[in-house]
C-alpha cells in the first residue's frame, strides 16, 4: 500500500512539473519579463539621474545639466580626480569620501544604461519574433507592454478592439465606474506619437483606430501567423489623414454657457438695512 502511494506521489508530481513546463513553453512569458524589467529599471534610472544631477550640481553648477550618460562620466571623471585635479568651478570643494560615493552612484547610472540598452535589444528581436504585426503598427515596446497588461498573447488576441484600447488604464477605468469621473479615452496606446502629438479632441478617435488595426493584427499573430501589418498600415495611415482633415465640432451651447455662482443662503446686504453685522 505504502508503495502504491508512493508511486502515485511521484506520477501526480512529474505531471506537474510537465504542466508547468508546458505553459511556459512559449517565449511570450520572457518577453513580459523584460518588459517589465525594462519598464521598472527606465523610471528607477531617471530617477537616479535627476538625484546624480542635483548631487553632481554642488560640485560643479555650471556643468549638471548634460545628458544621463554624459553626466555619470562626467560625475566619474570628477570624483576619480578630486585629489589631483585643481578646483576650477564654483561648486563646493569635494572631500574623498563624497568622492567615494559619489562615484559609486555614477557607475550605478552608467551600468543602468547598459542593461537597459541590453533589454532594449532583446525586446527588438522578440516582439518582431512573436508579434511581428503588432509591433509593425507599433514599436516593441508599446507591443510588449500591452502582452504584459494582457497577460498572454493568446488573451490580447481575442480581447476586442476596445478593451485592448484602455490596457494600461485599469486605474482610471475604475475610478470612472466607482466615482463617476471622465471615462478613460486610451492606456498604453498614449504613448503612441500619433496619439501624443495629436490636439486633445482628436487623442481618442486615433487610439481608437490604432485599436481597431491592432486587434486584427493581434489575431494575425496568434492564429494564422501570416504578416499582413503592411497593408494594416496603409489603411491606418487613411484614417489618420480623415481625422486629420475633419474639422473639429464646436462644443453643444449648454456647454459654452458661464453660469453665475449661487448665490449664499442667508441674509445679503441691503442698502435699507445697513451692512450684515457679524
């Protein structure tokens, strides 16, 4: 009996792992690891840059306003030559100590960039592997981005055009639907430099149909595996141009009114009477 058990044990045991081997088979799951990863490590560098800035700005004020890369090398440079080098700026004289982490700080910044370089090239050859239609319409990362909100590629494929349009907005979705305040318009499809550059009344109408083209393109990628973005991308070149040239809707006159404030209940001045004593 005890060996029955044992067996089954060892069965029920090697078809988990089989299961869970299975469904990360494919490469779609690393993919929304690094996207992730890239995501997470880009706010904590900028972060890191705009403190390395303001820190590198006491040293030398007249310099602390280069780019990220340049100002850890230039932060590196400053701390590594604190004793040899004659004090030039206007900035406060650095001790070895602040010299120290100083430039421990700087090679933080500078290895950051690297790895985020790095990830930035793998998500480039995965997203055009997995998804090479909606990252045709899009870029690799907004592509990744939205496979991270959904979850799998296979759910993103059969989402409809309108739920792929607001991934990214699940926060002010639900604030629309608790509090009742302005419905979301896009989510991850804002950083799309159509939907950036474009004037506010239009930003939804051009999400919209950069979703609709998506959702096709989603279903391309996971069901027939055929490349058909080209064509996906004239047509949505086409309707950007209409937006475009539609002229904008003046607003409803109910819109355009001023209405004068309430006035206070209680007794007002009247000039009978004399001013409101208090």
């Amino acid at each position: 009996m005890a060996d029955n058990n044992s067996e089954l044990r060892k069965e029920l045991i090697e078809k988990a792992k089989s299961g869970i081997r299975e469904a990360y088979s494919s490469e779609e799951y690393a993919l929304m690891q690094a996207v992730n990863a890239w995501l997470e490590l880009s706010k904590s560098r900028n972060l890191a840059s705009e403190r390395l800035a303001e820190w590198y700005g006491i040293y030398a004020p007249e310099s602390a306003k280069a780019g990220s890369a340049g100002l850890a090398k230039a932060a590196m440079e400053l701390a590594e030559n604190v004793g040899s080098a004659e004090r030039t700026g206007m900035g406060r004289k650095m001790n070895d100590d602040e010299a120290s982490a100083l430039k421990s700080f700087a090679e933080y910044g500078m290895k950051a960039d690297s790895v985020i370089t790095s990830l930035e090239e793998y998500l480039k050859v995965a997203a055009n592997r997995l998804m090479p239609n909606a990252t045709y319409l899009t870029d690799e990362k907004i592509a990744s981005e939205l496979l991270s909100r959904a979850g799998s590629l296979e759910r993103l494929a059969t989402m409809p055009a309108s739920t792929v349009q607001l991934l990214g907005a699940e926060k002010a979705l639900f604030k629309h639907i608790k509090y009742g305040s302005k419905p979301p318009k896009y989510g991850v499809l804002f950083k799309l430099v159509d939907v950036t550059a474009a004037p506010k009344e239009q930003k939804g109408k051009i999400a919209r149909v950069y979703a609709t083209k998506l959702s096709i393109a989603l279903k391309a990628d996971f069901f027939s595996k055929r490349f058909i973005a080209e064509q996906l991308k004239k047509d949505l070149q086409e309707s950007l141009k209409r937006i475009a040239e539609t002229p904008s809707r003046p607003k409803p006159q109910w819109q355009q009114q001023h209405f004068q404030p309430r006035k206070r209940f209680g007794r007002q001045n009247n000039p009978k009477r004399g001013p409101r004593r208090n």
